[in-house]
C-alpha cells in the first residue's frame, strides 16, 4: 500500500497522460491520491502528436500501441515515470528512458490468467476442427462428422516458454487430461507432472499441440520457421499467443496447404492495425482450421482491472515514495518511508566516485543524512537519501552540481 506522503511537488500541479483507453480501475486510484490533472485518452498518439502533448507530462500511461522513442522522451523533461499498462515493454526505447532516468513499469503478471484459459479453449476448437465448421454452418453447409475430431485427453502439450504463462497453461492443460512437456532456455522446475525437454526440435517433433509464450527478442525471431515446422509430428496445432515475430506466417501456411500443419491459432502479427477498423491482412487469412484473433489474448475485464491496478500502485509508489520495484530502467529499491526527514532522489550515470562526491559536498556543509540507499545497473546509479528538514533545499542545490547527474528530485 502507498505511503501517505505529502510530496514537495503539489498533486495538482503534477501532469498525468493515460492513452490507449487504460482501465478506469487505474484512473480512479490515481485520482484517490489527490491527482487531479489526470488526462485519459481512448487512443494511441502517433510519435509527433505525442511529441507535441509531453512537454509538461510527469507520468504518462500507455498500452502496446504507444512507441515512446527517443525523440518523444527528448520532448520530455518533466517526465518521471511511463507505465506500460500491459505485459511488455518493447514499445519503450528502455535505453533512452535509462539514459534520462524514466522509470518504467508493467504489469508482468496480471493477465495470465485470461492468456491461459483461452490457449486451452483454442486448443479445444482446434483439436475438434470447430472452425471449419462453423464456417460451415454460416455458409449454409450441414458438416456433422467425427473424422478428424480429437479429444484433449492423452494429447500432448509442448510449451515453449515455461514463464508465467506456459507454467499456468500447463497446470490447466494437466487438469484437462493432457501430458506436458515444455522448452525453455533456461533450466525451469515443472509444475505438476510436466517434464523439460533439451532441445526445441524433440518438442515439436513429440507434441500434439505447440503454444508459445516467449517474449520477442533477436534470439526468438523467426523461432518457429520452415527449418522448425518440419520437425513437426504431422498435423500437429500451432498457437501462437507470444510475439508476432516468433512464427515465420509464410512458412507456416505452406505447412497448413500442404498438411504437415493441422492448424493453427494466432494472435499476433509482425505489423498489426494502429486502431480498430483499420484493414488487416495476413497469409494465414482464408486457411482450414486457423483461428485468427486481433491481439486479444489478455483482453478480459478482469485482466484489465488487475494491470490498471497493478501499474497505477507502482507508478504512486515511485512517485510518493521513490520506490522503483519492478523498473525496467532505474535500478530497483524497496524502502521504508523515514518520519522526521526529507527525502531527495538523485539519479546519475554509474561512473566510479559519484557517492563519495554526493557526501564529501553534504558533509562539508553540516548536511546529517538520517538514512541513504544506493542501488547500480551498468548504466546508472540510483541514491535515495533521508536528510534533515531544515537543510533539505540547499541538499537539492548541492546535489544537483554533482558531476554525472541526471536526475534530482525533492520527494517529501
């Protein structure tokens, strides 16, 4: 829970852009803090209207759609902190906002859930070939047949990615009868009675069914291409719930047309639509057994709720308490609010002598620190100092003429 903290800076003085329609759970938080100049917009802004919108922004809200790149934080000097109201961060140039000591959040975990159940129900559509039938029926055409029609139990899951998601997909994929096996880079403990295979192409060829839930990096480009889909056990199902560039979509409709592939379900596209209505094109459009969904995958109310939540209360724990859990750019801090002192935040580029230049100009003009907090990345250098009432303003000054300063800021 937040801190209540009277901050130096006055609430309503401090500047607030929420876009991309972020939930209302997040909005009326941040109101209950005293934060009145709290503006929502229900779209993404283009780079040079967001440009033009920033100048006085101390903490902007995005989704996936909003590119904050390094010519939108140059716009940007008031900005504090950007909350990505989503899983990922890619839409943030993370090394830009570092350089200028923005932090960023998300809410990494928060639509798990929603991701999960829908792989599994996909999963069921798929098996049973549901899509070709309700075409079918819409068209007209009574199909009522069996052949080619699958139950879930005894199948073989392959997830690649046991992060948050694949883990929670496989606990569910266990409840429905289904053996589990996953790939990951990393060496991960099983949930239930899930195993860890050593090599991608003894997954695809052992699976009856293959998700992924692996984020989108150089390494995981093109992960699954015609090199990958032909290791495939034949008529296996593809869904692919991650990254848009993970899945090579040219390959894999060759492998659909030709039959090596059974069918498919995705969510993701290597260039998707800016706003609904917009026209959207793909080569898995018009193919049997595919399920194309508009990126969709965490969209549930309850989902939303929770990132709104979530990324609102560490946005407010930054902002009221200098708190950076969960930042992708200022080096993490978890610390106590301390009473009876001011509390001044000072980030720098992580050069060797900055703490000792820090308390030499402190401690030469009598400045007593009550309580300092020191935390590196290979960037930049995040000090949160407690020091005396009285002395507090003339700490900011001093503060700020040390060499390799990025950032100060009075807190409270």
């Amino acid at each position: 829970m937040t801190q209540k903290t009277t901050t130096s800076y006055p609430r309503e003085k401090i500047n607030i852009l929420l876009l991309e329609n972020i939930s209302e759970r997040a909005v009326n938080q941040i109101r209950s803090h005293g934060y009145v100049n709290v503006r929502k917009l229900g779209g993404a802004l283009s780079e040079a209207e967001l440009i033009r919108q920033i100048g006085d922004v101390h903490l902007l809200g995005i989704r996936s759609k909003t590119q904050v790149t390094q010519a939108v934080l140059d716009a940007a000097p008031k900005l504090q902190s950007i909350g990505c109201f989503c899983i990922g961060v890619n839409q943030v140039d993370l090394k830009a906002a570092t350089r200028k000591g923005v932090v960023v959040f998300n809410a990494p975990y928060s639509n798990t859930r929603s991701v999960a159940e829908l792989v599994i129900g996909l999963s069921i559509l798929l098996i049973r070939r549901i899509p070709d039938k309700n075409k079918a029926a819409h068209d007209g055409i009574w199909l009522k047949e069996a052949k080619g029609s699958f139950e879930l139990r005894g199948k073989t899951l392959g997830i690649i990615g046991y992060g948050n998601i694949g883990s929670q997909v496989s606990v569910l994929a266990e409840a429905m009868g289904m053996k589990v096996i996953y790939y990951d880079i990393l060496t991960k403990l099983p949930l239930g009675n899930a195993s860890q295979v050593r090599h991608l192409k003894d997954l695809l060829a052992a699976s009856d069914i293959i998700t992924l839930h692996v984020p989108e990096t150089a390494q995981t480009k093109n992960l699954i291409s015609k090199a990958q889909l032909k290791h495939c056990k034949k008529g296996a199902l593809l869904i692919n719930y991650a990254r848009g560039e993970v899945v090579d979509l040219e390959a894999l409709r060759k492998c659909i047309l030709d039959g090596q592939i059974g069918g498919a379900a995705i969510d993701v596209f290597p260039v998707e639509p800016e706003k609904n209505g917009d026209r959207f094109q793909t080569p898995l459009q018009d193919l049997p057994n595919v399920i194309l969904t508009p990126h969709i995958g965490g969209s549930t109310e309850e989902a939303q709720q929770n990132i709104g939540e979530d990324v609102s209360h560490k946005l407010l724990q930054f902002l009221e308490g200098g708190i950076t859990t969960g930042s992708h750019t200022v080096p993490e801090l978890a610390l106590p609010i301390q009473e009876g002192a001011h509390r001044i935040l000072h980030i720098h580029n992580n050069v060797p002598g900055v703490l000792s230049a820090i308390n030499t100009r402190l401690s030469k003009h009598k400045i007593n620190i009550v309580g300092q907090y020191l935390k590196t990345n290979d960037q930049i250098g995040y000090v949160v100092l407690d020091v005396d009432r009285s002395l507090s303003k003339k700490a900011v000054q001093l503060l700020r003429e040390v060499k390799d300063t990025i950032k100060v800021r009075l807190l409270y």
